[in-house]
C-alpha cells in the first residue's frame, strides 16, 4: 500500500481505497496517471482516503499482492468504497469483474469506476451492476455450450478430447515434488504444468493408494 492507513474518525465520511494498476508488459507505465485523478475525484466527493493500492501485475488476483491487501482491508471492515480508474484496471474480463465486485458487495464495500462513471452507491451503478452480471452469466452460459458442442464434435469425429499425456521425466517431477508435501496448486506453477494434468496423474494416483488401502 502505497499510502500509510488512515483510519475513519469522522462517523458518515466514506472510508476509500484507490486502486491502480499497470502492466508488467506496457513499459513505462506510470500509476501516477490514474492515482492523480483517483485522488481529485475522491477530495471532491469528501471521500477519506484509507489508501493507495497500486500493482505493478498482469491483471490475475494471483499476481496481485495488492489488491489481495486491499481485500483483507475490506474484511477487515476498515473500507466502505474501492475507487478504480477504469475496469480494466481492476478484472480483466466482464466475469472476473462481476466476481470482484460480488466479493466486495458481499462485504458492505461499494465501488466506483472513474472513466465509466459507474457508481453502486448510486441506484443508477447498481441497476447497471446488475446487468452485467446478467449478461457476464450469458457470455460464460454460451461459452459452456459452445465447449460442449465442440467436444461432442470431436468424439462423433474421432478425435481425442483428452489432455495429451507428458513425458514420463515430466511426470517423475510431478511425483517427486508431491513427496514434498506442497499442494497441486504449487506444483502446477512449479512444474509449470497445467492443474489439470497434475490432478490427472496426482489425483489419481492418491485415489488408487486409497482403494488399494481398502
């Protein structure tokens, strides 16, 4: 957090946390461009700024040390609003944002997007909220369908719809770091092997040690 914590001593005021982020591939981007007017924006709506959040990040929740702070401040209940530049500063897809947005909402916290001028402390920001989560459930809805149409495709084709299978070096490393004791999880980013394919031989592996115990 970029910002030391300034805590709410004025009951009514708006507790805000300001949330930029710039990409790790676009060079020279300077977080300065969003904060400034993030900053202006939350002085003339006599919003208290809790804080300044800014990733230097692809744009996963995975890479994102600070908005994971920002989160734990919201649970924390010490924020009421997250102010963001523009959306795609904060979600990457229309899914991940209603995501976001549904994880903070459940907290009590409201969020405002500066350039859309989307506002959920407003009837007008949660009506418009509401619709993209509508139309975020029909984008993912038409994806699945499309998914299964093309796998049912393939199978009446011939084609094989599973993962490919890995080498038996790669699959020795699998084994060897589940010995360790980390999750799949960690071993997929370790191995840097989808999690799928690390469930499909280390889930199942763990499956038949279990039968055979039986």
């Amino acid at each position: 957090m970029k910002n030391k914590t300034i805590f709410n001593t004025h009951p009514g005021i708006k507790r805000v946390a300001l949330y930029a982020r710039v990409s790790t591939v676009d060079k020279g981007q300077d977080p300065e461009t969003q904060l400034i007017q993030l900053r202006e924006y939350a002085k003339r709506r006599n919003f208290q700024v809790f804080g300044e959040f800014v990733d230097t990040a692809s744009g996963t929740t995975e890479d994102r040390k600070e908005y994971k702070q920002m989160l734990l401040a919201a649970q924390k209940r010490k924020i009421d609003v997250v102010l963001v530049w523009r959306y795609d500063r904060f979600a990457r897809s229309t899914q991940a944002l209603v995501n976001g947005l549904k994880q903070f909402q459940a907290l009590g916290v409201d969020f405002i997007s500066y350039q859309e001028n989307i506002d959920t402390t407003t009837p007008t920001g949660e009506l418009i909220f509401h619709v993209m989560a509508s139309l975020a459930q029909f984008e993912s809805s038409l994806i699945s369908e499309r998914v299964k149409a093309g796998m049912q495709r393939a199978r009446d084709q011939g084609k094989p719809i599973s993962r490919p299978r890995i080498s038996k070096a790669r699959q020795q490393v699998l084994f060897d770091l589940h010995k360790t004791g980390i999750s799949m999880n960690q071993i997929s980013k370790k191995a840097k092997v989808a999690y799928g394919t690390v469930y499909n031989y280390l889930g199942k592996k763990n499956n038949e040690r279990t039968h055979h115990r039986d």
